[in-house]
C-alpha cells in the first residue's frame, strides 16, 4: 500500500526530524465517508483507516495519542491542537528555527473555519 511506502520513505529520510501526519476527508472511501464507531460493516466504517493510522504514526506520535486516532482518527482535541501549534511555533521562534505547514485548505481563502483563518 501506498500508505506504508510514503510513511517508510518519511521515517528512513528524516530519522530524527519530528512529523506530525494528518488525514483528511478524502482519505476514506466513500469520500466523506467517516461513520461513527458503533458502524462496523467494512463497506461503511473508517475503522480501518484509523487502524493503519494509528500503526504508521506510532513512530512519531506519544502512545497515549493512539486511543483517540482508534475512536476518532485525530490525537486530541481542536483546542488542544491549536495549543499545542501555539506553543510549538513560540518555541520555534525563539529558537530561530524554521517551520513547514503543510494544510488541506488555505486558511485565509475563505473556506476555513473561523477558528482556523484567525
């Protein structure tokens, strides 16, 4: 799967470089296609998904993040995660580092939630 390859090639090319991966609404198929966890017919569950997520993150990503990535294919809450880029991009200032944002939409084209565009 192609999934397996992209994040092997991440893992071996940038060993010690920390990557936060994300999923978005296009990863499930039908698109959109996220049901909720009581939904376990493989036609209509993301369960999948997030199982694989949860194995090829695991790399980078805290084992107390897995539980939620299982439940809801995320690590934490909306808030929590605006925290945590809050305070890891202040470090990254500080430290003169540079930092890459990689995003499924734009966040100032109009399209984005609110809280996302501020």
């Amino acid at each position: 799967m192609y999934l397996y390859q992209t994040f092997s090639d991440l893992y071996e090319t940038f060993p010690d470089v920390p990557i936060f991966p994300i999923f978005e609404n296009h990863e499930p198929h039908p698109l959109n296609g996220f049901a909720r966890l009581s939904v376990i017919a493989p036609e209509l569950s993301a369960n999948w998904l997030y199982e694989e997520m949860a194995e090829l993150w695991g790399k980078w990503l805290p084992e107390d993040t897995k539980d939620t990535i299982l439940q809801r294919g995320e690590t934490d809450t909306i808030t929590a995660q605006l925290q945590w880029l809050a305070d890891t991009l202040y470090e990254a200032e500080q430290n003169s580092e540079f930092v890459h944002i990689l995003t499924h939409i734009s966040a100032c084209d109009g399209t984005a939630y609110i809280p996302y565009s501020t």
